[in-house]
C-alpha cells in the first residue's frame, strides 16, 4: 500500500480517484505556480474537469450530473487537493459540488431543468453570495434587501468573499425581503435565489489576499438588480433553512479538500527529506525530522476517517453535524501542521517558490478560517454534543 494513498474502500471509489488522478496529472507545479504569480484564472483546468464529466458528480442523473453521494465527491476533491493544484485547484469547482445542493432540493423541476444542466457540463459558471463585511458568520444579520415589485425582486446590497465572481455569470444569492423587526426569529425573512450577474447593475471588485491568487475571491455591490420571481429558490423568507442543506456536505467536503492538501506537503517533505544530506547523513535519519512527519501522517489518517465517516452518514440520511464540523476541525489542523512542517523540513529552501510547499502553506492558512472557524466548530460541538450553554 502507498501510505500517501486516499482510501477508497471499493473498486468503484478507486477508480473515481484514478480518473480525477489522471486528470489532475496533467496540470503540474509549474502550471500552478503561473497561475498563482500571474493571479490568472485555471480555465484550462475547469474545462478539464467540466470535460471529464465531474462537474456533476453528486447532481441527478435525469439533468446529466452522475447521481453519486457525498463519498464520492469527497473521494474526488481529496484527490484534486492532493493535485500541483491544491487549494486553487479545488476552488475553481467547489462551489458546483455542494453550492447548487438548495436547488436540487428546493428548486420547481422547470428550474432544474433550466439551471442545472449548464453548470454540470461547464457552460456557466454559478458563485454563492451569502458573507457580507458587517455579518461575517452571522448570516441573520444580512443587510442585503430584496424587495418584491409586482413580477420581480429589486435587490441592493454588498457581498464579500465571493470567489470566482470575475468568471462567474450566475449566482447564488441570500437577502432579506422581511426586515429583522418584523420576523420571529432572526433567521426568518431571508430568501435565497439564483440570479443573473448583470454587470450593469453589479460591480465585482476582487480583494488582494495572502494566498491562492489563481482564484478570486471579490466583494460584489449590487444596485438595483433585477431578479424575475421565478429565479427564487423555494418560499420566501425561507433561504436560511436552504442554505443549511449545504453547510454539512461544504463541511465534508472541504475537509477532504485540506486532507489532500496535507498528504501533498507531507509526501513532498519526505520526499525532501530522504534525498537532503547535511553532515554527511540523510536529514531523514534525524529523529528530529521523522518524528514530525510521522505524526502528521498519523493526524492526516485520522482526519480522512472521520471525514469519510461523516460522508456515509450523511449519504445514508442521517445526522451528521457534529462528525461534518468535526472533520473539518481536524483536517484544517493537520493540514496545517503537514505543510508547515513542509517547510521546515525544507529549511531555507522551504522558503523559496522553487519547491512550491510555501505556495501549498499560503493556500492552507485560508482553511483554518473558511469555510467557518475552528473556534466556531468548537462552539458547535461545545452546545449541541456536549449540552454546554450558548458563549455567543
């Protein structure tokens, strides 16, 4: 067995991985690294996957996706992490794996068929804008409105952290359309759709950040856009419970995502460490190095198993909340962990954009805050597993 291996526990996974392998193999450092310094967009890469027909992996069979579970597409994004591309290369499709999950559930059948199909075979391109700058993970404060005009929705209001938004001509978009005051609850009155990015009323401006510069992440204004009713997803004022439908397979997902990341930085470094010689000896051979590396395996390994323990739940109807927040916990800590000892492994040389871990490290520091933070994970556990009191 290659103990860099992602599990796969049928011949089917396997070959899923294999086949995302192969594609993956095709897009090396170099071309990531291109990307990355030039802050260019992998197009050739997205077309690629649309290509091999992974878009839709997890999408019903009757709108051309592939029908599978969570599993698989999780088995699919550890395997596009563990790719040259890491964390770039799993944003530029993230968003069609679990993002469109409120309009299989949720949308009519005429808005399936209309939206689904050209998203699975690559022809659009959807984003998600829920984050706004004054709301962070307080999605019920939201100030983004939408007011309802006889056939239509006027919406006015500013997003953040939308990734792809450059690229993208569809979006999946959360306001409000019952003000705060007047709802029972907080969570009440907000409503989601799936809108048109006119950018005659749209100003998409892209954030300068730390890392995966292949992929834009953007604050988006919008002035008086336009939304027909029949673009709502489900009933109004009921968006937030939707947009719950996605938060456990995004958790599981992006779990599996830095799990990849991790097993990539790691295999570099040992890779690093079995070919470095210092004082006329393998650097290797120094406790001092395999000790590190082995426990980042051991927490690499454990972080995959509760990951494909929270995808069967989840696959098999079941609760998942806590096994989904705690996956991602622990795969963004040990991702972390592998790629900053990927570094250090490297010594100086970890440093230089040469050997591309500092490139994987800068990608993995956005997973210890999105898609939620730990200490918001911990809270989560803290109230609903342990019966903890609410700290916020």
């Amino acid at each position: 067995m290659n103990q860099f291996e992602p599990l796969a526990t049928t011949s089917e996974r396997a070959a899923i991985r294999d086949a995302v392998r192969a594609i993956c193999d095709r897009f090396d450092d170099n071309y990531w690294a291109e990307k990355d310094r030039t802050h260019s967009f992998p197009h050739e890469f997205a077309k690629a996957i649309a290509d091999g027909g992974w878009l839709g992996i997890a999408m019903p069979t009757e709108y051309g996706g592939a029908g599978l579970g969570v599993t698989e597409a999780a088995i699919m994004m550890q395997e596009i992490g563990r790719s040259a591309g890491a964390f770039a290369a799993c944003s530029t499709v993230h968003i069609n794996i679990f993002g469109l999950h409120s309009i299989v559930k949720h949308g009519t059948e005429a808005q399936k068929a209309a939206w689904l199909p050209s998203i699975i075979d690559g022809t659009s391109r959807a984003c998600f804008g829920v984050t706004e700058p004054d709301a962070g993970l307080d999605t019920s404060r939201i100030k983004t409105r939408a007011v309802l005009k006889g056939d239509h929705y006027v919406i006015n209001g500013q997003k953040i952290w939308t990734s792809t938004a450059q690229q993208a001509d569809k979006v999946v978009l959360l306001a409000r359309t019952t003000p705060i005051e007047e709802c029972k609850k907080p969570t009440d009155g907000l409503t989601l759709f799936y809108a048109d990015l006119d950018r005659t009323r749209v100003e998409i401006r892209e954030i300068p950040k730390m890392g995966r510069h292949a992929v834009n992440s953007n604050q988006v204004f919008y002035d008086n856009l336009i939304v027909p009713v029949e673009n709502r997803i489900g009933e109004d004022g009921k968006g937030f419970r939707y947009i719950l439908d996605s938060l456990n397979p995004e958790r599981i997902l992006n779990a599996a995502e830095v799990v990849g990341m991790g097993r990539r930085a790691l295999e570099k470094a040992v890779d690093y460490a079995n070919e470095r010689v210092v004082f006329g000896r393998k650097i290797g051979q120094n406790q001092s190095i395999q000790h590190p590396l082995a426990e980042c395996w051991s927490e690499l390994y454990a972080a995959e198993l509760m990951t494909l323990h929270a995808a069967e739940l989840y696959d098999a109807g079941q609760p998942c909340g806590p096994q989904a927040n705690a996956a991602k916990y622990l795969a963004a800590d040990a991702g972390f962990k592998a790629c900053d000892r990927a570094i250090r492994t490297h010594g100086g040389m970890g440093y230089a954009a040469e050997y591309h871990v500092e490139r994987y490290f800068r990608e993995m520091v956005a997973t210890q805050l999105a898609p939620v933070s730990r200490e918001m994970i911990l809270c989560h556990i803290a109230e609903r597993v342990l019966g903890l009191p609410k700290s916020y």
